[in-house]
C-alpha cells in the first residue's frame, strides 16, 4: 500500500529445491546500461539479476515459470500520480455523466485497467466529494479499489468543492467523513474556492489530523498565493503535492524562479500534466519543468483527463507524457522518464524500484533496445506487478515484401510473442 515501508528482501535458501509457484524468471531482458540479463523474483520481489543464461537453471532455486523478454528493453514500472477514476471514460456518454455508484465503479475499475496496460502499477485517483454526489463517488472508486487488488495498486484522493464560509462547513465535514472512510490523501482545488487561503488551510489542518499527504489543484498563477502555500506546507508530513502548475510558466521569469525556490524550500512536489489537463484547471500547457528541477523542486508527470470532458482523447499512458516531456520540454529520455516511474513513485509514498535484487519487482519491459527508441515507440508491454505478469500487449508490424527490404536488411518484426 501507499505510504509503506519497503520490506527487506526474504533470505535465500541455501540449497536447491522444488520449483517455487510464485518464482518467476525474466529471461534475456535488455537494461538501460546496455546489459542482457535474465532477472528472478519470487515474494514480490527481484531476488537475483545475473548475465543472460546464469539464471537459467534456477540458481538457489529452481522457477516456477518463465518469460522470454529477448528484444524487450527493462524498466520500473511507472506509477500514475494524477488521475481522476470517477469521471474517466466519460466523454462519449449519451446524455448527462451517471454518478450512479455502479457506473463509477466501472467506469473507475476500467479505466485502472487501461493504466495498468500501458504500464502503470499504481494510480493516485482524484475523487470529488460533497455537492450532489455525496460520498457515493468515493465508495464507488474504493470498491474498484478493492476489486483490483493483487492487479494494481489504487488510492484515492478526496476532493471538496468549498471549506471556507458558511457553505465551507458542510465541505469539511464531508472531507472528514471522506478520510474516514478510505480516502488515503486530501486535497481539492482552492483556486475554486471564495477564499483560496482559507481553503489551503482547512485541507492542510485535516491532513495533519489524520496523518495525510496532500494533493492540490491549482494554476499557479497568483505568486503571492504560492508563497502562503509554501510557508504553510513547509514541514508537514507526509508532504504536499501540487499539480499542474501549467501558469507557472507564464510568470515573469524572476518571480516563476522565486517561486520555484520557495516550493523546493518547502519541499513541495509538482506534477506536471504535459498530455493536457483536467476539470476546473487550465490545458494550455506543462509546467516549467525545468526551472522546476533546476531549483530542487521535485517534479512528476501525470495523465491527467482520460477521456472525459476535460480531454476527450486522453491516453491515460506515463510512458506518452514522459515521450512529451523529452521532445517538448527538453528533458533527457532518462529524466523524463524518471518523472513517470521513480518521481512519480515516491508522490504515492511507494518504494524505490531498481532492476537490482531486493528491490520490489514493479516492473515494465517495453519492446526496443533504448530508451529513447523505447518512449518514441513504446507498442509491445509486459506488466509486472508484485513478481507476476498482470498486463501484457502484443503489437505486429508488417510490411509486404519488398527487394528494398531484403537488399537493404531493414529489421522487421516478427509474429513472435513473448511467452
């Protein structure tokens, strides 16, 4: 679960035995440093890396299954820090979006699904509260929750509307209820609310009661705002996140750059939606994420909308956002992709995830060699959640036959599957 503590590998056994069920061999997999390895884990985690073939017989102990990842670049799985499971899938509705429980759920249960196939094993879920919808969305999006257990990690983020005035009573109450409940993180957008301090404050004051990380929407725009958010969230446990940021860009550049130092000194952490953003925030662009990184800022990357009103196309796919970060945003392949997977991790409180033994094996094996090549074309998946394959997509490229492609030896690929 989110929030907890990475485990100390289980300890090996010192003698070969009987094949494990839950082992599970990765073989002939490529790594970002250039090695073929072949990776074992067993217990949720990775229990040994070794040159391609040295695992092959079982090691310390034999596997129970195997997975052929030859041409499959290895990664951490990415983990998805903005999402919104109860407006998801959404656009195309006929007619008014239900907020009836069971198409929540659905809707949520799918959509988490479709994370999961582009790679995401973890998804922080923005949930509204209050209003008309009551806390029926929130139970909704938790019993989807529940039914992905074991498939992918989800987690929910309660989000009033108004916690200021007299109208604001009523929110905070819910919010409560809300935590009560299962929500795991507070949050909402202040920017909506009449008095948007006041509102930062309320959240911050529940979170600190419950021992809650915080999630807010927000502009950015007014510096001054900032700054009190700043001085407020400096210090708090288990932290304050901010997202999407996008009219931070926009900002004179002293001010965005103070702005950017007062965040960091405060240990705020941005999340970006470089695919486009979400309801009541603007979608007209990612925040500065390198004038971000470049202050200490620690910035990841989310989905944002997927195909809602908000975005009728969205993806719903980190390994996308961090392909627009790298051709958009001028970050490396390895840092944009950093802000998907290991930035993007530590926003939900989730261990570190390395190929090394004793790391938790939340992996993603992604088709290609480099991984530039790897977000630039990033079709075949192989989903590892917990030492199992919980996830895979196959795609077939063909071309009919040509001399230029037999004269030239182009790489095409074959109808092999991993297996």
């Amino acid at each position: 679960m989110p929030d907890s503590q990475p485990q100390p590998p289980p300890p090996s056994s010192s003698s070969p035995g009987p094949a494990d069920p839950s082992s599970l061999l990765l073989c002939g997999a490529r790594l970002t440093d250039g090695r073929t390895v072949d990776v074992r884990l067993g217990g949720g985690r990775i229990e040994a890396v070794g040159t391609a073939g040295s695992l092959a017989a079982g090691g310390t102990r034999a596997c129970g299954a195997r997975v052929d990842l030859g041409g499959y670049l290895l990664l951490p799985a990415p983990a998805e820090p903005h999402a919104h499971a109860d407006t998801a899938l959404s656009a195309d509705a006929e007619g008014p979006v239900s907020y009836e429980p069971q198409d929540v759920q659905r809707r949520a249960t799918e959509a988490a699904l479709l994370q999961l196939g582009h790679g995401a094993t973890a998804v922080r879920a923005h949930v509204r509260v209050g209003d008309v919808q009551g806390l029926g969305s929130l139970e909704a999006v938790l019993q989807a929750r529940r039914a992905l257990r074991g498939l992918a990690e989800l987690t929910t983020v309660a989000m009033p509307r108004v916690l200021t005035g007299v109208a604001g009573a009523d929110g905070l109450a819910v919010l409560r209820d809300a935590v009560k409940m299962g929500a795991s993180v507070v949050g909402g957008r202040p920017d909506l609310d009449p008095d948007p301090t006041g509102y930062v404050e309320a959240v911050l004051g529940v979170a600190s009661e419950h021992g809650c990380p915080v999630d807010l929407h927000t502009d950015a725009g007014d510096p001054a705002r900032l700054a009190r958010l700043a001085a407020m969230a400096g210090g708090l446990r288990p932290g304050v996140t901010l997202s999407p940021c996008g009219d931070l860009g926009r900002l004179p550049s002293e001010v965005a750059s103070r702005t950017a130092d007062q965040l960091a000194a405060a240990g705020v952490t941005v999340v970006c939606l470089p695919q486009g953003g979400c309801g009541g925030v603007d979608r007209r662009g990612a925040a500065p994420v390198r004038l971000l990184r470049a202050a200490g800022v620690r910035v990841a990357a989310g989905s944002g909308a997927l195909r809602d009103v908000s975005n009728p196309v969205g993806r719903g796919d980190p390994l996308e956002a961090a392909f627009l970060l790298a051709s958009r945003y001028g970050l490396s392949p390895e840092e944009a992709y950093d802000t998907v997977s290991g930035s993007a991790r530590a926003v939900l409180g989730l261990p570190e995830v390395r190929v090394e033994a004793g790391f938790p094996a939340e992996l993603l094996a992604v088709r290609g060699d480099r991984l530039a090549g790897a977000l630039s074309l990033a079709y075949s998946r192989v989903v590892v959640h917990r030492g199992r394959v919980v996830a895979r997509t196959s795609a077939v490229r063909e071309f009919c036959s040509s001399a230029a492609s037999v004269e030239l030896g182009l790489p095409r690929q074959g109808r092999g599957q991993v297996s």
